[in-house]
C-alpha cells in the first residue's frame, strides 16, 4: 500500500509540476480538474491527496503559493512554480523518460514473443 | 539539501497552528465552492453539486488529517506531546516519581563517577601530542644501554627517566626536600609537551658537563618561588649543585606521576661504569617514527636486545630483559590500575540492574492501577505500538530526571573517589566529569528507561480490553505475578554477588591487617633526614652526622631509642644488592643472587623490636670500626644454607674484595608489603651496620637514612625535638616524610583499602535496593489478595495461617534469589582472585555469611506487608471495591 501511494505521490508531483508550468498559477481545484481532463477519465482520485502533494512541493520549494480571486471572483489559493521548481520539471521529466525508455525496452520483446 | 528544506519546512509546520489550520480549512472550502459550482452548471441540483465535490475530495476532515501529517513532524509531535503528557503523570503521583528518581539517581550517579575514572585513566588519549605513537620499551636499562639504543634504533625515537630521586634545595631560607625525575634530554620532545615558560630540554642538554639544567614543575615554581617568572635563567641550589632553571612545565603536565615537582637532566657520564651500566635500570618510552608500525619497533628492539649483551663491561644474566616488547605508552602506564577499575565498573552496572528492577516493578505495580486508562485509549483506537511507545517515553523521561539528579550526585562521588583511591594511582587527576562522560551518562539514562519500561509497557498495552474494563482489581494476570517476582528475584542474586565480593575483601583485607609484620609499629616516628649526597662523600663525615643525631635525640626526655635505616620496612623503597656466598658459586659470568640490603645502626633491632633468633645482633663496635659482619633474615638463612649453621658462615657484597661473617640471624619481616618480605625479583635479605664499608651499588654508602624513634610520647612532641635538634646540627638537612611507623604500614595497603571500601559501599547499596524491592514487590501481592484473604478469614482462618502463607511467599523469593546469587558468585568471584589475600574466591563462610545478611534482610523487608496481610479485618476486605 505504501509502496503504490509513493509510485502514485511522485508521478502526481510531476503531473501538478507540469500542470502549472504549462498554465501559470493555478488553484488546487484547478489543478485537479486539469489532470483529470488530460488523463481522460483512467485518473480518479481523491483530490484531497493533491492538497498535501502540493504542501510537500512547497515545503521543498519548487512551488510557492499566495491567495488570489478566481474567475469566478471566489478566494482561492495560487500556486506557481518557482525557479528550482522549473529545473525540477526538466530533471524528473528527463528521469522519466529513461525510466519509460528502459521499461519499454523490457516490456517490448515480451509482447513480440506472445 | 532538498530534503534538509523540507524538513526545516515542516518544523516550522508545528508552530502557529492556529494560522494554518485556517489557511488549510479556506483552501478546501474553497475548492468545494468551486467544485460544487462548477457541478451546478453542469446541472445538478446544489445538493447533489455539494455532495459530489465533498466525495471527490475524499472528505473535508480526512483530506485534512492527511495534510496535517505532511504539515509537520508526527512523530516529533507525539514525542512532545507523550512527554507532556509523562511529565503531567509523574507529576500526580509524586511518590512513586521521587522513589524511582532518587533510585535511577544512585544507580546512574554510581555508574557515571565510575567511568569518569574508566574514562580519565584508561580510555581518554594520554595529553601529549599524537599519542597514539607513543610507546614504552617493557624492559629496563641503565644509561649505557639507554645510549645505546638512541643511537641505533630506526623505527622509534626514545628517551629514558628515572623518577623518585630525591634533592634538597638549598640557599632559600629552610631546606626543603623535593622528588625530581632524571630524564634523557630527549624526553619532552618526544612527548611534544610545552613549557610554560622557557624552554624544555632539548637534545644534547644531557652532555657531561653541559648538563647543569632543570625544569620545574608549575606547583613548585608557585611555592618555592613565589611564580617568579625571572627565575628563567636563574641558578637553584640542588644537592649542593647550582642548576640553571630553563624552563616551568604547566599544572597539566604530569610525567611520569604527579610526584615529579622537576626534571634534572641525566649524567651520562661513560667515565663511571658503575654507574653507566650498573646504575638505575630505567624504563623507556618512545615515539614511533612516520611511516613505522608498533611490529617494526618491536623487531627493531628485539634485536637491539640481543646486541645489547655485548655492551656490557661484564656478562649479563640471560633472563635481564628476555621478554621485551613494545607496547602503546597509555596501556603500560595504567595496566595495574585496568583490573581493579574494571571490577569496580561490574559492580555500579550490577547496582544499575538492580536499580532498573526496582523501578521496573515499580511501573509493573502503577500500571496495574493504569490498566483502565489504557484499556480507555485502547477503546479510543490507540493501537499497541503507540501505548508501549508512550509508556517507554514515560519510563526513558523518568530516566533521563534520575541521570540529572545522578550527574549531580557523580560529581560529589567522583570526588569522594578520588580521595578514597591510593594517590599513586596513575591519571587520578585526569578523571573528570567531562562531555564524553556527560554522553555516556544520558546514553546510559535512555538505555536505563528503556529497559525499566519495556517489560511494563509490553505487559500493559497486553492487557485484555474487556477484562481490564469490567472487571475489579483482583483480577491482575498471572503474568504479572510471575514476571515481578521474576524481577524480584533477579535483583536478590544480584545483590548477593555483591555481598559475596565485598565480604571476600572484607576478609581479605582482614587477614592483611591482622598479619604481624614481625616488627614494632606503635609509639614510633619515622622521618627522612637526607643531607646532600656531597656531604657523604667523607663517609666518616655522614657517619657520625647521624650518629650524633641518634645520641642528641636520645637525650631527649621521653625517647626511648632512635636508629637509622636506609630503607624502611613497608616505605616503599627498596635497596637491592649482589651479593657472593661463600662456597655457593656461581656460573662463571653470572652475578651472585641479588638481596635487599638493610643498612642499619645497631639500635634499629631494639627499636623495631625484631628479636635475635641465633648469633648476635650488631654492637656498637661494628658501627664505629669497620667490622665486616652482617646479619641475614631467616627465609634467607634457610634458603641459602638450609639445615647448616648460617651464622659463621662467609657473604661478600659483588665488588667488595673483604668477606663478611654472618653474624646472626633474625626472623622475616614483611618489608616489601604485608603479604612479603621481599620482592619476588629478590633472593633475600641482608642487613649490614651502617659504617665505611656498607656500601650501595656504586659505592657509596647511603646518605638518605630514615631515622626511627621509639617513644611514649606524641608524634608532634618528637617530630619538633628532632626538627630542633636536626637544624642544631646542621641546617643545610631536610626533615621529610615524617610520620608513625603506624601511617607507614597503613599506608602500605591503601590499594586494597580503597578496593574493600568501594566495595562494601556498593554491596551496601545493593542490600539496600534489594530490600526496598522485595518489599514492594510483597506489599503489592498482599494489596492484590487482600480479599482473597479477607475470605480466608471470613471462613475460619487464623491470622496466624495468612501470615505464614504470605511469609512462605516472600521466603521462596529470598531463597530462590540467594541460591541464584551464591550461583553466579561461584562463577564470577574468581575475577576477584587477584585482589585476594588469605582467603579463596570460594571461601565457604564468606558465601554463607552473604546468604546470612540477604536472608535476614529479605525476610525482615517481608514482615512488615506480611503483619499488615495478617492484620486484615475480613469486614473491611469483603467490601474492598
């Protein structure tokens, strides 16, 4: 169970890093409601899980947060990335890629041989 | 350093807890605003919006406990949050908080004074630069050797002492008599020890006839001269030679003992062989040279060892250094101290245990009256992990409050300990409550309260749910029962291993003091009278100078007798000398056997009132002419001449051309130390008269004689009329080291003294805990059965019958507890043989009397919970709770 909620944490921490240096500052909700609409309807969690996602990217201060209005004129909660944050979104997407690019590789002849 | 951000992050998490808490529940309200608007515009109801969003979330009070833990630090929150809590308990009940302090205080506050000594002596490095290279040659070596050795060896640089000669410093004001240590000029260099002031010696400061220096110690400079720091360069008189004082050491320096108050440069003078290879046997230490390790040195040593019997003007004994080796300087320095502080750390550790089984059973009794409070969190969904985890920070604080309270109480002990300990042991100053031994301390409190409180905290956070709920106090689980008088019984057999070991050295150190040393130690007064060795260059000059002196204190009214002696029996000092026995020869190129040569005048028989067994003790004649007579000891006569007549018989000291008649023989006395007359590396003893001819290795007659005066009166009276007549003679001549032949014997066993000593304390303090924890452990088991007994008697029981029954109770503990403690004594008390004097590590009444006190103590610690069990009103019983 641990070991799935880190998988889980640290891919949903480079989705929101994504999220937020294609959008701009966005709010929690915002956030969720994007990575929900890219990942089509496959991705549905909890949003609650995203709020301490959030925290722990700011406490390691990749993102920063202030309040603002939204659209719709309501208080909300922004965030943005900050510098170390941008680096950040090149080294784990980088990492990412040759994670994926290795599995692939494991993954690929199995499907030939079946 | 991500996560170092992180971390701080979330420590600042824990505080303005308010602020947060607001910020997170406006954040979530508004994301369930917006979710739930953003619902109704797709068309749902504003319920069914509301209802979506608040699912989707997960829940508002959910999703914020999971921030809350990413907020801060958990698990540093609950240790806060457990120790306020263990603070507020040990607050409430504030008995059982002062008990198992005061307890864990003594147990931890033994154990730290302890090993601050363990730590000073043997562990903390020696305070010279890079100690780890240093080293000490194990044999000894007189100075052709020593140069010898400098000169050749590669691997190490080396340098010699010789500590323990004696200096009168003269010319300001009264003479005062000081302890110097003659050292190789290379000696403070290779310690890397700096001076105070001036310089040290640096080498080529030990050439014959430039070699007229000393270094003073911090102490003496401040007392003799006043801290004068213009004494640099400045000539002091010693032994009538004027030396040029180069240099102060500071307060810290202490080598090779605190005794030393100066450093003199050695005389290697090749011109007198005698002396250059036949003088002081010194010991050597060294410096490894970069790049060498302790198994090139030994090497190199060892060879040199071989050659080394070549150097010699004449042959030398095969067996003279056979074993040598090259140790690290620290281990040889304190290896007679390792033993006994080693077995002084085993007894404070087993009076922690005890200690720890005490408070254990202790926490056992109050978790028994805690099982609803737990059973109550338990319901609350408090899982085990979490209740043994707060019980044990509660025990570990109750710990860490004893260790303070046992720094505290250390502190008093380590001083205690230094007065109590022989002053001659070695690095005694160095001991220190310092930081490694702060860290220990809490290191041992943490380790203390964790073993105190697992037992308890598993046993509690065990307890049945619904048992402990609903049922009354009688009902406490058989595994209580057993597990507290398991402990009880522990702490019984410890306490008895430590009786075992006292009471052995109680014994011990009874047969030493009951032995008769086979000479008079009441109504006599010792002093040193030690004129410069100059002075006795006429040694008809020194002869009489003591010899007037014994006439002029005898003239004093109320002296009895006065004589003089050049090595007091049990001083400390011993004059070892060769001696040639007449038709007993020996192997071409050996030496004869060695003896401790007593020079005596005639008197010295009289006043130590050692008896004549055969022959005839010296007369007054042997002392002013020069009569080639001595007197041997009885061991020596029967070992030497066995069953024959010694007396006639023909002794001739190694170089002396004329032989001696053996004139008389008179019984043994305990002169190296109260367990022997001489030292095992001696054959015998001899005692010659004190005139031109009895002379010391080198050839000269000793000019450090000990006056002895017999007399009723007070040691003061005398010590004056000899301090008075001494100055009337000659004022150039130091008085030192005066007191009663009483202090000198008891001095002799300060060692064992101290051991005894420590030991009875500790053994003390066990009984004591031992005793404070069966009570406890019978008080409880009687609380617990109070209403079974309360029936007992409702239905025809005697008093008399509940207090056997519950005084068989308290018995099986003793004795079971006693059986296992004489057990394990059996298996450990020869750890102690080497501390033993007249009496087996098994010795039978020494076990029985250990069994003796604990029996009676146990069984007096049961009475009192036995009576008040007896005394029970069966009324009162049948309605408790």
């Amino acid at each position: 169970m641990g070991d799935k909620a880190d998988v889980w944490q640290g891919t949903l921490a480079l989705m929101i890093l994504k999220t937020l240096e294609s959008m701009g500052a966005l709010h929690g909700y915002g956030i969720a409601r994007r990575i929900e609409q890219i990942s089509g309807d496959v991705l549905s969690v909890n949003y609650g899980t995203l709020y301490p996602a959030l925290l722990k990217l700011e406490q390691e201060g990749y993102i920063a947060s202030e309040w603002g209005v939204s659209d719709n004129n309501r208080k909300a909660r922004f965030y943005k990335l900050t510098r170390a944050g941008r680096k950040q979104v090149q080294r784990e997407t980088q990492e990412w890629e040759q994670t994926q690019a290795i599995l692939a590789k494991f993954l690929a002849p199995r499907e030939q041989e079946s | 350093m991500t996560w170092l951000r992180a971390v701080l992050a979330r420590f600042a998490g824990m505080f303005q807890r308010t602020h947060r808490e607001e910020e997170l529940a406006a954040e979530l309200e508004s994301h369930v605003r917006m979710h739930t608007e953003d619902n109704e515009r797709a068309g749902m109801s504003h319920e069914a919006a509301r209802r979506d969003a608040l699912m989707k979330l997960g829940g508002v009070e959910q999703s914020k406990e999971i921030y809350r833990d990413r907020r801060g630090l958990p698990w540093l929150e609950t240790l806060l949050q457990d120790l306020r809590f263990g603070a507020r308990m040990l607050r409430k009940n504030p008995g059982f908080t002062a008990v198992a302090v005061l307890t864990l205080a003594l147990g931890i506050g033994a154990n730290t004074a302890i090993f601050s000594l363990v730590n000073g002596i043997l562990l903390r490095p020696l305070p010279f630069s890079q100690p780890g290279n240093l080293v000490s040659v194990t044999g000894t070596y007189p100075k052709g050797a020593f140069v010898a050795m400098r000169e050749q060896t590669q691997s190490l640089d080396v340098a010699t002492y010789f500590e323990g000669h004696e200096f009168n410093l003269t010319g300001r004001g009264e003479p005062v008599h000081l302890t110097g240590t003659l050292v190789s000029a290379e000696l403070f260099m290779i310690l890397g020890a700096r001076t105070e002031l001036g310089r040290p010696f640096y080498p080529g400061d030990d050439k014959v006839g430039q070699d007229n220096y000393v270094i003073l110690r911090h102490a003496l400079w401040e007392q003799q001269f006043g801290g004068d720091p213009a004494i640099i360069g400045k000539s002091i008189a010693l032994e009538g030679t004027s030396r040029e004082v180069i240099g102060v050491m500071p307060a810290d320096f202490r080598f090779p003992s605190a005794k030393t108050q100066m450093w003199i440069p050695l005389h290697n003078d090749s011109r007198d062989t005698i002396a250059y290879w036949a003088g002081d046997f010194m010991p050597i230490i060294g410096r490894l040279r970069p790049g060498t390790s302790m198994a090139q040195a030994r090497a190199e040593v060892r060879l040199f060892q071989q050659r080394a019997f070549q150097l010699f003007p004449w042959p030398m004994p095969v067996s003279w250094n056979a074993d040598i080796s090259v140790v690290p300087l620290q281990q040889d320095m304190v290896a007679d101290v390792r033993t006994r502080l080693l077995l002084l750390l085993g007894a404070v550790s087993l009076i922690l245990l005890i200690a720890c089984v005490n408070v254990a059973n202790l926490t056992l009794s109050r978790a028994a009256t805690r099982e609803k409070e737990i059973a109550v969190r338990t319901a609350m969904g408090a899982d085990r992990r979490r209740i043994v985890r707060q019980l044990l920070t509660e025990s570990v604080l109750v710990a860490l409050i004893g260790g303070m309270f046992g720094v505290l109480l250390a502190t008093q002990g380590l001083r205690l300990l230094k007065a109590a300990l022989p002053a001659d042991t070695p690095r005694l100053a160095d001991a220190q409550i310092d930081l490694s031994v702060l860290a220990f301390t809490g290191g041992l409190a943490v380790l203390t309260g964790v073993l105190f409180g697992l037992a308890p905290a598993l046993h509690a956070s065990r307890a049945a749910l619904a048992d402990a709920l609903t049922s009354s106090r009688g009902a406490v689980g058989n595994v209580s029962h057993r597990l507290r008088s398991g402990l009880a019984i522990a702490e019984i057999s410890f306490a008895v291993l430590l009786v075992v070991a006292a009471g052995l050295l109680i014994r011990s150190f009874w047969a030493l003091s009951r032995v008769d040393p086979g000479f008079r130690t009441g109504q006599i007064l010792t002093a040193r009278v030690t004129p410069n060795q100059a002075f006795c260059d006429d040694p008809l000059r020194c002869i009489s100078f003591y010899r007037e002196l014994l006439a002029r204190m005898q003239g004093v009214p109320g002296v009895a007798l006065a004589a003089c002696v050049n090595t007091l029996p049990l001083g400390g000092r011993v004059a070892k000398r060769a001696l040639d026995i007449e038709n007993q020869p020996v192997n071409p190129g050996e030496n004869g056997p060695l003896f401790w040569m007593n020079v005596v005048t005639p008197e010295y028989f009289g006043v130590m009132n050692i008896p004549v067994a055969a022959g005839r003790a010296f007369t007054s004649a042997d002392a002013t002419g020069d009569s080639a007579v001595a007197i041997v000891s009885a061991a020596t006569a029967r070992r030497f001449w066995g069953s024959q007549n010694a007396v006639g018989s023909h002794v001739r000291l190694s170089s002396d051309q004329e032989w001696r008649t053996v004139v008389g023989i008179v019984p043994d006395v305990r002169a190296y130390d109260l367990q022997k007359e001489v030292p095992d590396w001696l054959n015998g003893t001899i005692y010659v008269p004190y005139n031109a001819k009895g002379t010391l290795e080198g050839g000269r007659i000793p000019s450090d004689m000990s006056v002895i005066v017999q007399s009723s009166l007070d040691p003061a009276q005398v010590s004056a009329a000899l301090r008075r007549v001494i100055a009337g003679l000659n004022p150039e001549v130091p008085a030192s080291e005066i007191k009663p032949m009483s202090v000198v014997v008891s001095e002799s066993t300060s060692t064992p003294a101290s051991t005894t000593m420590l030991f009875v304390a500790f053994a003390a303090l066990a009984v004591v805990l031992g005793v404070v924890g069966i009570y406890g452990v019978l008080a409880f088991l009687v609380s617990t059965r109070i209403r079974e007994i309360g029936v007992r008697l409702a239905i025809g029981a005697q008093p008399r019958d509940v207090f056997w029954m519950v005084m068989k109770d308290g018995a099986r503990f003793s004795l079971i507890g006693i059986l296992f403690g004489l057990a394990s004594a059996l298996a450990l008390t020869r750890l102690l043989a080497g501390q033993l004097y007249g009496v087996s590590p098994f010795d039978p009444l020494t076990f029985g009397a250990a069994a003796a006190v604990m029996g009676i103590a146990t069984l007096l610690a049961c009475y009192v919970p036995t009576r008040r069990a007896a005394r029970v009103d069966p009324m009162v019983a049948l309605r408790y709770e």
